[in-house]
C-alpha cells in the first residue's frame, strides 16, 4: 500500500512539472530583439493569371526532375517536379503508400499548395506529418536539381 502510495505521488509531481515547462518565446530581458519578420507578397506572373512569378534566377527552366527518396516513418516518398519555363507545373509521387489512411487526401492538397507556392516552401497536412515531411523533402530536392 506504501509502494503504490509513492508511485501515485511521484506520478503527480512528474506531470506538474512536465505540465509547468513552457517554450521560451520571449527574449531574456535586457537583450534587444529583432523585429518581427515580415510576409514579402508575391509578384505575380506577366501572364496575368495571379499566379506567383517564376524567381529571376529560375527563368527559362524546363525539364522534369526526380527528387531524392526520403525515408519516412511510413515508408520511402518520392516525387517528381516537372518545370516549363521556370515554373512548377505539375508533382507526381513516384514512391510512398498513398492510398489510405490520411495520405490519400494529403497527396492532393500537398500538390495543390506546391503549385500555388510554386516552391516547396509550404505547410503539411495535418494528421499526414510523415507523407508531408517526405514530400516537402524530396520536392525540395527536385527543386533544387532543377534550379542547379
């Protein structure tokens, strides 16, 4: 009865104090912080369409690219870019089980903020962390071989 006392008890206190740890999101006093970053806004396209302008130094780029295999918890991702004229105009994923669970709505929601973004530089999908995290990595990469 004693042991199962100090167990409860020990138990109790771990949780408050897992429960008090806080991040720190506030500088240490008398430290000068930055200022908060800004969201530059987009230039868009010269075609008018309201799509995102292709960087300068990614002009002209056209060709498809197949990104690196990313191993995740849910298994190996993989996809490919395909680029016409400096921008990103189609994701396909060549490796990775997408057909249940919450990955076969990721995949298509992934594709569709790729595009908008006409980067990798874009938000997972909850509830598919591994799917996203994968393709997010291996479009980067995809990316990156293109923009070399």
């Amino acid at each position: 009865m004693i042991r199962a006392g100090a167990v409860t008890a020990a138990t109790a206190v771990g949780v408050v104090l897992l429960l008090s740890l806080k991040p720190h999101d506030e500088p240490p006093t008398g430290s000068t912080a930055a200022p908060p970053a800004t969201t530059p806004i987009p230039q868009t396209s010269p075609d008018g369409d309201g799509s995102p302008a292709p960087k300068p130094s990614d002009a002209g780029v056209t060709g498809i690219f197949e990104g690196d295999t990313v191993t995740t918890q849910q298994g190996p991702v993989q996809v490919r870019a395909t680029l016409s004229g400096g921008r990103l105009t189609s994701v396909d994923v060549l490796k990775g089980v997408h057909d249940q669970g919450p990955s076969v709505d990721a995949v298509p929601v992934l594709t569709e903020r790729a595009l908008s973004a006409q980067s990798a530089d874009i938000d997972a999908v909850s509830g598919a962390t591994y799917t996203s995290e994968g393709y997010i990595s291996s479009l980067q990469s995809a990316l990156d071989q293109a923009r070399a």
